[in-house]
C-alpha cells in the first residue's frame, strides 16, 4: 500500500529561528515547516549558509505582511579577517592573494568612519540577485562575472567592537539591501589588505532581535516530545512583525466594510501612512493605508476563519 499524502495544519504566525550554520534559509525553513506541518510558509530575506541568527519565517496568513519584513533594516556583528581575501568574499571561498597586516586600532577606526551614513554598494557576484532569471551565485560558480550596478544603502552603526590583527569584529546597523561581505570586502580594499568575512550573525530583523529566536534543536526537541502543535507557543502573532505601526480598533459595523473592501473611518487614526487594523473584538484583521479624505482604504486582509 502507499502511504497517504500528508495532510497539512493551517498554521499563521511568525516564528524567528536562530539560524544555524551551515543551513540555507530555504533548507531552514522547508525544515521548520515540516516540523510545524504548516500548509504555507515563506521566509523573510535570505541568509548566507555561514551566516547565523535571526531568520524570521512567516506561515498562513503572516506570509501577507512578508514584504515589510523583508523591507526592514537589518543589525549584524561580523568577524573581518583582514589581509586574505577570498573568492566569494567569505571563508566558503577559495584564498585569492594574502597580505600581512600591518594596522593600529586608531588607523581601522579612521577608515570605518568613510563607511557610516550613505555609502555606495556593487552586490557580490555570489549573491541571490538574478540577470536574465540565474542568481549570480549560478553565473559566478560557472566562472562568469557579470556587470553589476552599484545601489545606494544606509551604514546607521558601523562600531569597532574588538580587534586582534588580522581579526576585526564589528557591529553593522544598515538598510536592506546591504550586503555585509561587499562592506568588509570594500573596508579591507581601503586600507590596502584585503579582506573577507570570517563570521556573520544577523542580531536583528526589523522588530527582531536574537532574544526572540528559537533555535532548530528546541523546535525539533519539542516536536520529538509533542509533535507538531507543540511548536505552536513559538508563534508570533501574524501582524507581530509590524508592531511599530500605529494601531486601529474598528467598530464592528466598520469591520464589516472594511472586511469587503471599503474604506471606512476610525477614531483617532493619524492623518497618513500604514496601519494596522483590528475589529471590534481585538482580532487583527489586515492592513490598511490613511487617504486625503481621512479614510482608511484596506490594503491587506487576513483571511476570516
């Protein structure tokens, strides 16, 4: 006989693993799903397989709100092994040249202030942005190395948090989009040694930070003793993710309209922007976004019981 398919939960909320070495963020998630059993599932922005740390994974109908995650500024601390530089910008790569380090704290700290503020990025060619449908990291294991534009991104905190030649741990604050080995990369290219990423943990994610992780062997710990519903304590709310936007409480004759589609209005609401929206009875029920006229015009729904 053949074993039936497996039937999955409708599981909604947010869980924000630790992510460990080694893992890509899909293989990470596919693997959480499966203890979950969770019929929808998407992640919120990939981390390298070496890097480590807040990996916020979104189910059912959190998967909506997915984007503004992935939108959000991110923290790091990262191990910068200066004088070697590698082929992918990271200690997966292979050596390319190495050079000794000759350099005093007050030297490192002088060419990190060229790299706080608004700095001007090119992406790795071992990254997940496409051209013409292929990730680069595809192009660039076939030994391609294609034009890449640079993009303009936000260093907020770039802090000197120790430093033992050739090593370098910092601490980066900066917007999406930014990739950490380019910056060390360009970091080690200034001060005449190359450089490469020898560690990375990503400490925050939007309103994430690594206190609010749970780490794969919990998940899988607690699955072993109580299968898939003993995951379900680790669940954020869906709308957890957005928790610094303002928050709204709609009548229920409100709710109602709003549920199908039309914008109503709400007490208090502030005069433009993004909010959330709950109705009469506490439930977040979507998003929505404040108009000209005061209205707030539903933008996303979660999905009633």
């Amino acid at each position: 006989m053949t074993q039936g398919k497996r039937i999955r939960r409708k599981v909604d909320g947010i869980l924000v693993l630790d992510k460990p070495h080694g893992l890509t963020s899909n293989a990470a998630l596919q693997k959480v799903r499966w203890l979950l059993n969770a019929e929808k599932a998407g992640h919120t922005g990939s981390l390298d397989p070496l890097a480590t740390g807040v990996l916020p994974l979104c189910f059912g109908e959190a998967t909506k709100f997915s984007q503004y995650l992935l939108d959000a500024d991110k923290g790091y601390e990262t191990l910068m092994h200066l004088g070697v530089t590698t082929t992918t910008g990271d200690a997966e790569g292979e050596v390319l040249e190495r050079r000794a380090v000759q350099l005093g704290r007050d030297a490192l700290e002088s060419v990190l202030a060229d790299f706080r503020g608004e700095i001007s990025q090119v992406p790795p060619m071992y990254s997940a942005l496409k051209r013409d449908g292929q990730p680069l990291y595809k192009l660039a294991r076939a030994g391609e190395v294609v034009e890449r534009e640079a993009r303009s991104v936000t260093i907020a905190r770039l802090e000197l948090l120790a430093f033992e030649p050739p090593f370098a741990r910092l601490a980066v604050a900066c917007s999406k989009g930014t990739y950490v080995r380019s910056l060390v990369e360009d970091i080690g290219r200034a001060l005449g040694f190359g450089a490469h990423v020898a560690e990375l943990r990503r400490t925050q994610a939007g309103p994430f930070g690594l206190a609010r992780t749970v780490s794969l062997a919990a998940l899988e710990q607690a699955h072993a003793e109580g299968g898939s519903e003993a995951l379900d304590p680790f669940l954020l709310p869906a709308d957890s993710g957005l928790e610094h936007w303002p928050l709204l409480q709609l009548s229920e004759h409100s709710s109602y309209y709003w549920l199908h589609g039309q914008p109503v209005r709400a007490p208090q609401s502030p005069k433009f922007g993004m909010v959330r929206v709950q109705d009469h009875t506490g439930r977040f029920i979507g998003i929505g976004e404040v108009g000209d006229d005061g209205r707030i015009a539903p933008r996303r729904l979660i999905r009633s019981e």
